[in-house]
C-alpha cells in the first residue's frame, strides 16, 4: 500500500480509501465485515463513511452503515491503528428524515454525537459537511445557475466557530468539506486565515474517467492551498468496470437496483466508457484497473475512495495501486477526454 499525509496534519492515510455506502442495504454486516478485514490486511487505515449512508438515504436504514463500522471496530479493538472519516448530512428532500437544520450549530452537535455513539468511539479523525447549504451545481448539475429568491445566508464562520468547540473537546480532530465548488472551498479557507479557525484539509468530490471537472479551478486550489481531494465514484457507480456494456452487471449492482442514479449513463458517458475500455485492453489492463490507476496518480489526490458489494471487486479495487499508467495511455486517455469532455459533470 502507499501513503500520503492529508495536508496540514499529521495523518498518514492510504492512498486507497474504503469507501462504505453499500453497507447495511447492498451488503449486510458479515459481508462489511469481510470488506474491512480484507483491506485491512491489505494495508488501507483510512476509512470513509457518513451519518446518511446507506445509499440511497431513507429513514429506515439511515446510520446503519456507521452502526456496523461500530461494531467492527469493537469486536476487532483496533480503532487507533485507523482513520475514520464521517459527514454530516446537508439540507434538503432526501435527508429530513435525518434533521432540517442544515449546518446549524445545534445540528453540528446532534449529528457529531450520534456519528460517535454510532461508530462506538470517542472521536473522528477527520469530520466532514456532506454538501453545501446553498444552492450550487453540484450531484451531476453542470453549470451554475444563481437563484436569485435563495434564501441562505453566508455562514462560513458560525460553521467553523461550531466545529471548533468539537475539536477542542477532543470529539473530532480535522474537519473537510464534500460536493464543494472552487468559491465555497475558498470562503472556507478565507474565515480559517482570517479568524483563527480550524482549516478545512480535504474535500471529497466526485473524480473519474467520466468527471475530471476538478481539474479546473479546484486543482489549482488543491494544490496551491493544501486541500487534499479524496475522490469519490471514480468507478462512475461502476460504469468503468466496463460490466453495463458487456451486460455482465448483477442484479444487485448499483444502477440496476437505483436507476434514478443514472449521472454515469448518458450516450456520451457510454461512448467515452467505450473507448476507455478498448485503450485498457490494448494495453493488457481492465478497465477497472486502468480507471483507479489515473485517479491513483493524480498529484492532487490524497486518496481514492473505492467501494464493493463483493471481494473479488475489493481485491481488483485494491491492487490498482500497483499499476502506474505511461505516458502513452495517459496521451490516449486524454485524447478521449478531449473529444468527450466530462460526460457525467
């Protein structure tokens, strides 16, 4: 396994993160346990989760995901050996059966106590806000449109202000942001210069083959500021497994049982998915392999968020972190993504 520090701590996480949102719907607890028991052995101690998860969020299975990490980590007593990750749930249609209070101080503290009691410890290394509050092209919308009748008022520093308390009672120790835009990002890092307040040092964004708008203004952010990218989806919902075009998909994959989650499927997104598949095959790789290993080496990634229902996919996932693409594959890679520029934003 390789390592990278998440910038402006003393974190060292694997490169390969394990991802956990299929746990408690798509998997059940023994099978969460195999997943952690084997990337574990494997060298991975970073693990991300989030009060919402299972995917898709719904009341009656809401917090089962950290629930089970819980027990994990109970039954194996090795919770310092590990970095855990968790968010908070955002506002809106599909999480006010968790709260409606968004980013509000007293839901900071709900959600940072539950996540604790669920996850059976007395503290989260690393705290993050699940998607901002306002309105912003985020979850697959490609351009920004301002609402102008929003109500939200800025309230980057009262968000601070109330992570602050958590870290200095000890209940989280660094705090990132998820599904951010560039201004957000910088609004954050602004307050923390500003006034003294903790520094936001990763941000988990959708990053893959299909989706490489990060690279844009956020990438210089990352790499300027010292804002770690933990990406997410970099399998596209397991578009570039290559599975949906070979009609290999099982029942129980992700967008055979949530086709409402169809950001990766798009004709373009297919097309793309194609020729990505047929550069991996001249070159001796799967797609799998190929997908991981261009997010693995991208100098502002801290670390790559894989997720499985099974682990023959986890062993695949995993070992993508032996492969190094040349500069050929990476010249055709870019080709494609010059002709079919990020197909699911």
């Amino acid at each position: 396994m390789k390592y990278n520090n998440i910038p402006h701590t003393d974190l060292k996480v694997s490169k390969i993160c394990l991802g956990t949102m299929t746990w408690g719907n798509q998997n059940n607890k023994k099978e969460a346990f195999d997943q952690l028991d084997y990337a574990v052995d494997k060298g991975v101690n970073f693990i991300d989760t989030a009060e919402l998860y299972p995917v898709p969020a719904e009341a009656k299975t809401s917090g089962t995901t950290s629930t089970i990490i819980g027990h994990w980590l109970k039954q194996n007593k090795n919770r310092e050996k590990l970095v855990i990750a968790t968010k908070i749930a955002g506002p809106g249609e599909y999480t006010k059966h968790i709260r409606t209070g968004g980013f509000s101080p007293e839901s900071i503290e709900d959600a940072i106590n539950k996540s604790l009691k669920r996850l059976q410890t007395d503290y989260i290394d690393l705290y993050q806000l699940h998607w901002p509050e306002r309105s912003a092209n985020f979850f697959g919308i490609r351009d920004y449109k301002h609402d102008y009748k929003e109500k939200w008022n800025d309230n980057f520093n009262e968000i601070l202000h109330s992570l602050d308390r958590f870290i200095k009672e000890g209940k989280i120790r660094h705090i990132g942001i998820s599904n951010e835009k560039a201004w957000g990002s910088m609004r954050y890092i602004e307050e923390s210069n500003k006034c003294n307040l903790p520094r936001i040092v990763t941000i988990q964004n959708a990053y893959s083959l299909l989706n490489r708008p990060f690279e844009g203004d956020l990438a210089e952010i990352s790499i300027r500021e010292g804002l770690g990218l933990l990406a997410y989806s970099p399998l596209g919902f397991g578009v570039l497994t290559g599975k949906y075009l070979n009609g290999n998909a099982a029942n129980n994959s992700r967008l055979k049982l949530f086709p409402r989650f169809s950001r990766y499927s798009s004709p373009e997104a297919t097309s793309a998915t194609q020729e990505y598949l047929k550069i991996a095959l001249d070159n001796n790789l799967s797609l799998t392999q190929m997908s991981l290993a261009f997010v693995n080496q991208q100098s502002f990634v801290t670390s790559n968020i894989i997720g499985a229902t099974n682990l023959k996919q986890l062993e695949e996932n995993i070992s993508s972190i032996n492969i190094t693409l040349n500069d050929e594959i990476l010249d055709k890679i870019n080709d494609v993504h010059s002709r079919i520029p990020n197909p699911s934003p």
